[in-house]
C-alpha cells in the first residue's frame, strides 16, 4: 500500500505537469510562442505514454491536436 501510494503521488504530478505544458501551447496566441510550448508539451506527452500511464493512442491524438493547433495559428 504504501508504494503504490508513493508511485499514485509521482504519477499525478507527472501528469498535472503534462496538463499544464498542454494548456501552456493552447494558451499561446502566437505561433513564435506557441512553437516555443509545443517541443516540452510533446516530449512529456511522449515520456507518459512511454511509462504506461497515458494510452499510446491517446498519447497520438493529444500531440496531432497540439501540432494541428500550432499550425493554424499565423
């Protein structure tokens, strides 16, 4: 109990820091910036789904929806 205690606490701060460089990309208004948000946004989104803890599919998704977002931007 006590290590999965310990491995929930690390897996919901990695995931609140996914959350948060996500809404970092969407937040930006420009592309120069939204650029600049987007490389940190992918790498954690990739090292989630690497460890288990986001589906590999969903990972796919979150980081096309990103990119797709930053290319609209102008």
């Amino acid at each position: 109990m006590r290590q999965n205690e310990a491995r929930a606490k690390h897996n919901r701060a990695r995931r609140s820091r996914m959350r948060t460089l996500i809404k970092n990309v969407l937040a930006s208004t420009e592309r120069a910036e939204a650029e600049k948000h987007l490389n940190p946004a992918i790498s954690q989104i990739d090292k989630m789904a690497n460890k288990g803890l986001v589906h590999p599919n969903n990972a796919a998704r979150k980081k096309a929806r990103l990119t797709r977002y930053v290319n609209s931007l102008s």
